[in-house]
C-alpha cells in the first residue's frame, strides 16, 4: 500500500494518457534496440578485425571479437588483469557481461525513479497539452462522472478527447484504461484546469460528489473560460440556483431525474422506459440537438426530415414544436429532434 501511494504521488499533477503500446512490447523493442546495437557493433568490429591486435597470440578469432565487443560497450577502459583463455573470455562474455549491466540497470532505474521521470512525464504532459484542442473535461470519476464518460464513448467520442481529473488514482486508473486523459489533482485550483487547457476545451462536466465542491469548481472554471458550456451536477435541489449563479450551463440533479421517471411510470407503463430511452445513446430513439440547415429556414419544424422536433432555441428560448415560432425556421435556430438510436437500451447502475 506504500508502494502505491508513493506512486500515486509521484504522478500527481501530472497529465498522462495510457501509452498504445503494450508493456511486453514496450520492453520487447527495448531488448530489441539492445540486442541490434551490440550486434552492429560487432559486425563492424568482426570487418575490421585486422585492425585488433591480440597480445597473447596475435590471432583475431570470433571469441577475440566477441569479448572486445562486450568489453568495449560496458566499461570505459581496461584493467592490467585480462582474459587469456577462450574459456575464459567466454565466461566473462556470456556471465559477467549481464551482471555487469544488471548493475548499471539498477543506478539507471534509480536516477529514473528520482530525475528521469519527471522529464518524462513533463515532457509526456507537455505533448498531451499540445494536442488538446475542443476537447472534454470531465471533473470527478464517481459514479456520475463514470456514467458520463460511458455515455460520451458510446455516442462516438474519441476517447483522446476526454479529460479526467480526480484526486484518486484507483479511480483515474479506470478512467485511463478507457483510453482517457486523466490528471491527479485538485479541479478548484486555477493551475489544475489551466494544465488541462481549459481555455481550449469544448465543455466541462462537474461531479465531484459534494454540492459545494462542484459549486466551486464551476466558480474557478468560470472565470477561467467565461465563455465555456458548463454542466454540473446537484443532488440537493437547494443547490440548484447556487450552481447557476456559480456559472453553470446546465444543471442535472439526478434525484429529480429519478423522480420524473417514477412519476411518468404512474400515468403510463411505458413512459418511464420512453423517457430513459430519449436520455441513453443505447436506446431506440434518442435526442439530437443541431443548428438548422440552411434548405430548412423559412419552413416549420415539423417539416425537418432528419427526425421530430420537438423544441428550438431562438436566442437561448425555448420555443414548443405547438407555438408560433416553431412554424417558421431563422437562421441560427438550434433544433432539439427525436431520431433514431442505436439500438437496445444497456441496464446500468444509476447514482
């Protein structure tokens, strides 16, 4: 347990993703890249044996060649005790030689465990900053948070463009083996969103588990990115007009989600699953939200062939597919439409 905290440590702070490159593969090249330089090195020592003198016997074979090599790659000089029997330099070749790296293997693991790292990770992180570009943050990996980035994946979401950041590695770990972003840290401090590229990102999902924890991060993430769509999630309803207030988007309490379906389920059997279907990409039908298409500005919105619409957003106001508005599209109308899903609904726990 030591042993991961001290990891768990080392790595806070630092953005990461899953490397696409196995753990054997990645210590198959290693032995690989190994393996082809020696080789190359006696190649060439072997063509240019002519210029190797022996001092026991003034004759070059391969074990000679074979011996200079080793020696030449691991040490940086020679001894006045040497080698003068074939048996001999073959002990020191095939026996000596590995524990000798074996040795240098511990001081290297030693200066990377303490100073190579870090470069590395900066260096890894710096690259993944790089890249992010209209991407995801996702702040929180509980059940909420987890929940969200399935339903992301399963509605297409290159994984690459999600960013996860908690202060548990056990949860970050599940999150990076999806394919995720994941960065150990504290999403109510300015450096950790500003390492995350907040001013790049797309859109922020806040679940941090306690109202006013997300209250927070919504706060710093505000004032960082004003402009940022933002949603976060309440379980008390009290917090509801705190959390907008704060700057978010859009306000998700779960407790009240799961009381429309059970006050649909008593007016109808079939309601509650309807509504679970619209909310879930794995279901039968599901709801789109785009800009309409230019070939549909002037007509109404029950003409729209890509799915039913049910509702547009003229200058951030909903207008019903019943009321006057919904009759003539504009331009810059954003239209919300039930179209066909992918399939048969998934069972997953909900919070």
């Amino acid at each position: 347990m030591r042993v991961d905290r001290a990891a768990s440590r080392s790595t806070e702070g630092f953005l990461r993703r899953r490397s696409s490159m196995p753990m054997w593969v990645d210590l198959s090249w290693r032995v690989a890249l190994v393996v082809g330089l020696i080789s190359l090195v006696l190649l060439l020592h072997w063509i240019g044996r002519d210029g190797l003198k022996d001092n026991l016997d003034n004759h070059i074979s391969f074990v000679d060649v074979l011996y200079f090599t080793t020696v030449t790659v691991t040490t940086v000089g020679y001894g006045d005790i040497v080698p003068v029997t074939p048996e001999a330099r073959l002990f020191e070749s095939l026996f000596v030689t590995p524990i000798r790296l074996f040795v240098w293997l511990i001081f290297l693991g030693t200066a990377y465990s303490l100073f190579l790292r870090n470069i590395l990770y900066r260096w890894r992180m710096a690259r993944i900053q790089a890249d992010l570009h209209n991407h995801i943050i996702v702040t929180g990996f509980g059940t909420s948070g987890q929940e969200a980035v399935h339903e992301l994946l399963a509605r297409g979401t290159d994984p690459r463009e999600i960013v996860v950041i908690d202060g548990s590695e056990q949860a970050l770990e599940l999150a990076e083996a999806q394919g995720c972003n994941i960065l150990c840290g504290d999403s109510t401090r300015d450096r950790t969103l500003k390492d995350v590229a907040i001013h790049r990102a797309r859109s922020m999902i806040v679940s941090a588990g306690r109202d006013d924890t997300s209250i927070l991060i919504t706060l710093t993430a505000r004032h960082l990115a004003p402009r940022l769509p933002i949603s976060i999630v309440v379980r008390n309803e009290d917090n509801e007009l705190p959390a907008r207030q704060a700057g978010a988007t859009t306000v998700i309490n779960p407790v009240s989600f799961a009381g429309l379906l059970l006050a649909g389920s008593t007016s109808g059997k079939h309601i509650a699953d309807y509504m679970a279907d619209l909310a879930a990409s794995g279901g039968r039908v599901k709801l789109n939200e785009r800009f309409v298409k230019p070939q549909e500005i002037g007509g109404p919105l029950s003409a729209i062939s890509t799915g039913l619409g049910v509702r547009v957003y003229r200058d951030d106001r909903p207008i019903g597919f019943w009321e006057e508005g919904a009759r003539q599209l504009q331009t810059g109308d954003l239209i919300i439409e039930i179209v066909e899903g992918d399939g048969v609904r998934e069972s997953r726990k909900l919070d």
